[in-house]
C-alpha cells in the first residue's frame, strides 16, 4: 500500500484515522493499522518482521537483565547477525554469488546457483531500527519496551514503515505509551502531509517524465545537452521524492500523535560534502555516524586510521542502498570526499564566498547522481562520457514536453529560494493570518494534488527499492 494511491489516500487513511481518533484503546488500533498496511504489500515477510521482532523482544529483556558484558555483547551480537542475515539474504545473496561466478568460473569452471529475491519494501529502514534497539541496550542508553505491543508499534508504525526517518526506540518510548491527541498536532500534520504529497505527485513524477526516457536511451545516442538535463532533472526527482516522502511520514505521525526527527534540511545549499551529509537523509548518516563510524574507533584513532573508516563507512551505505558495483563507487566517492573535507578541504573553504562553496560542493553531489540513477556500472560510465561530450553529434534526444520542462524550472526555484530569501525570513505576519495562509495554500494543493492524480496515476517512491 503506497501513501499516494487513491486507496490508501480515500479509503484506508480517512478509515483508520476516524477510528484512531474516536476509539480506545488506540494502541492496539495502532498496531492493526500498521500490520495492515505493510501485510497488504508483503504478506509473506510480515510473518518474518514478527518473528524476528519477537525475538528481539526477548534478547532485549536478557540484555538489560544481565549484569554481565560478555553476555550482553553476545546477546547483541546473536540480534544483530539474526538481523542483518535477514537483509542480506533477500538483499545481497544473489550479488555476492554472482561476483563469485565472475571469479571462480574462469579458472575452475564451476557456476555457482544465483537466487533471486523480490525485496521485500521497507528492509533496510526495519533492520537498521531493528538493530538500534538492541544496542542502545547494551550501551546503557535506553531501557526495554514495557510490552511486545509497544515494540511492535515501534517496528510497524506505519508512517515511517517504509523508507523511514529511521528512528530510535528511546526516542519514541514516551510517545508509545501515551502518544499526544490535540487539534494542534492534527492540524500541523495535515500541512505537512499535503505539502510531501504534493512534493511527490506535482514535482518529483512530473520531472520523473524527463528523468526516465533520458537515462532509458543508450549513452551512444546522448548529446551532452540532453545528458545534463537528465541529470539535473534527476538530481532534483529524487530531492523532490524523498523528502516528500519524509513529509509525509512526519505529517502522517504527527496526525496520529507522534513526532519524527526531521530528514532534511536544504541539502542542495551545503556548501561541502560534510555538510550536505548533516543536511541530507540526516536519520542515515546519524545512523552511520553513531552505529558504526564511532564503535570503528571513530575520532580516537589515528588520522589515517579514521581516514579509511570514513571510506569504510560510506561504502557500506552505498551498498546499504542497492546491491550493485554503481551503489559502490557512489558511496566511495563520498566516502573519499569526505576525507578530503576533514583533510584540508573544509579549513581552505573558509577563504571563499559562501557562494562558491555551494556551487562546488553542488557539481560534485549532482555528478555522483549518475552512479546512484544509472542501473549498471557500464551505464554510468558511458553517461558520464556522454556528459563530457563523448557524443557531440547524437541525434536521438529526448525532448521533454513544455510543461515538464515548466516543472523542472519550478522546483529549481523551489530548492534555491532560501538562498533569495533568507533577507525575508523576519516577516511581521501574525500567527492567526500565518494560520490561514497556510490552510489556504494546503486546501490549494490538495485539490491540485488529487486532480492530478486522477489524471496521471502514481507512482512508487524511488527509496521503496532499497
């Protein structure tokens, strides 16, 4: 079930909300809603998802019991395995064997059997919360859920179910228990609801029509023209889809009592790498940071030490993102931009204008793009080459229609606004007329929202597949 199809938007969503809202006790209610929803996509996995959390459930309650830390680090240790065996089984099986043909079928002739798995939605976001449970336990940092309903509704709750923010237990525990009920929060929800659908339906699958028959052509027929406006097309679908989706997730929370951390925060304006990790998929990089850059020795190694770990850490979040040789390289290009910021790069930068920085950092972002979009390392190779202007005279481009071409420069605006407004940020709008501005634009882009839908269908989230 997707957040913008006309099912869950008009039957599942305004259903479940009248009975969260009217009915009690609303915690069970909160949990059927959320099994509902991720079992009405993957049935079968449902059953894997309650069974490991079950598990987890019982080694979190031997954790905090044990006074012993050999125990515990076992203990997490069987949680972890157990968990990440369950991502790379249905995730990353089929590619380590067959690199493992590449490599042992030319000498021995030996041809090992691929499986193929369909991924199950939302895989990666469980596991990582999942495992985040068990060892702030270890670490002292939180305490065991009350209830296997509480940790339940911590692993299924269905606003962040799918493509996160990825969240924390002790983060939520409070809220579980006794999540809030205002008009307020319902209210500011809504906005932010609206807003992420929009941002979805109206931006990123209108660019989506530029995006897809660009990077669908084969690179020997790209002029560098075309190339360039794929991949800027590209590089703001996918700003435009997951921070929608972001927005949806926290509105949808926030209208059943619960609030999110946020997942973005301009990343197109950082002006370096470093920055545009605090800024981009902000749950992620946290994540990286405090699960397995610092337990890897973080800043109390040596320089060089910490160097490779940085690398480390990124290539495994590219492979985090898709089982593929393209994911890897993306994650070791910022990886290694990463140590050349806290080489050199981030002290030279105070040099230059702010300006600058942004429109440096920016290049390198949108260029990394292509290993991220492209489906093999071949294509990203070639479509580099093609923007290098490897194919000066191709002919077969794709010409976007004008209203496409309308959207992409609508959500250029959009993402670079703040650098023109920044001087407008101190309005003397009161509070009340804020308030009806904002209900007027959320009524404006819902009926435009819904009457493009009706038009044009839905797409899936591009964050679904990883």
């Amino acid at each position: 079930m997707l957040f913008s199809t006309p099912f869950f938007l008009f039957v599942f969503l305004p259903l479940f909300l009248g009975l969260y809202w009217l009915s009690r006790p609303r915690r069970q209610l909160l949990l059927l809603g959320g099994v509902i929803f991720y079992g009405w996509a993957e049935p079968k996995f449902l059953w894997i998802v309650i069974g490991s959390a079950a598990l987890d459930y019982a080694l979190g309650f031997w954790i905090a019991k044990s006074p012993n830390s050999r125990i515990r680090s076992t203990l997490v240790g069987i949680g972890v395995v157990t968990n990440l065996s369950m991502l790379g089984i249905v995730k990353y099986s089929g590619f380590a064997i067959s690199n493992l043909n590449s490599f042992v079928q030319p000498l021995a002739g030996v041809h090992f059997f691929v499986p193929t798995f369909i991924l199950p939605l939302g895989i990666s976001f469980i596991v990582f919360e999942k495992i985040t449970y068990l060892v702030d336990l270890k670490r002292g940092i939180a305490k065991p859920a009350r209830s296997f309903l509480d940790y339940l509704n911590f692993v299924f709750l269905f606003p962040k179910l799918l493509a996160g923010p990825i969240i924390k237990y002790h983060e939520i525990a409070s809220q579980l228990r006794r999540p809030s009920h205002r008009l307020e929060d319902f209210r500011e929800g809504t906005v932010r609801f609206v807003t992420g659908l929009a941002k979805k339906v109206l931006m990123a699958d209108q660019l989506a029509i530029v995006v897809d028959p660009i990077f669908s052509l084969p690179t020997s027929n790209l002029d560098p023209a075309t190339a360039w406006l794929g991949l800027i097309a590209f590089a703001l679908q996918i700003y435009f889809d997951f921070s929608g989706y972001s927005d949806i997730a926290i509105g949808l929370a926030r209208m059943l009592g619960f609030r999110l951390r946020e997942n973005f925060n301009h990343p197109y304006l950082a002006t370096s790498v470093t920055d545009f990790w605090r800024r981009w998929h902000i749950s992620l990089s946290t994540w990286i940071k405090e699960y397995l850059y610092i337990p890897l020795g973080g800043s109390r190694v040596s320089r060089v030490r910490g160097y490779v770990n940085l690398c480390l850490c990124f290539v495994l979040s590219g492979l985090w993102h898709g089982a593929a040789w393209n994911f890897v390289i993306w994650g070791c290009l910022h990886g290694i931009a990463l140590v050349v910021d806290r080489a050199f790069w981030l002290r030279f930068q105070q040099r230059l204008p702010r300006l600058l920085c942004i429109a440096i950092t920016l290049s390198y972002i949108v260029l990394t793009w292509v290993f991220f979009r492209c489906d093999t390392l071949g294509h990203a190779m070639g479509f580099l080459g093609a923007l290098g202007g490897q194919n000066p005279h191709a002919t077969n481009a794709v010409v976007p229609q004008t209203d496409t071409l309308l959207v992409l420069f609508a959500a250029l605006g959009i993402v670079f606004a703040p650098l023109v407004m920044t001087q407008f940020r101190e309005r003397r709008t009161g509070p009340e007329q804020s308030r009806v501005g904002a209900l007027a634009l959320t009524l404006v882009l819902v009926l435009v929202t819904i009457g493009r839908l009706t038009i044009g269908g839905f797409t899936s989230f591009l964050y679904f597949r990883f």
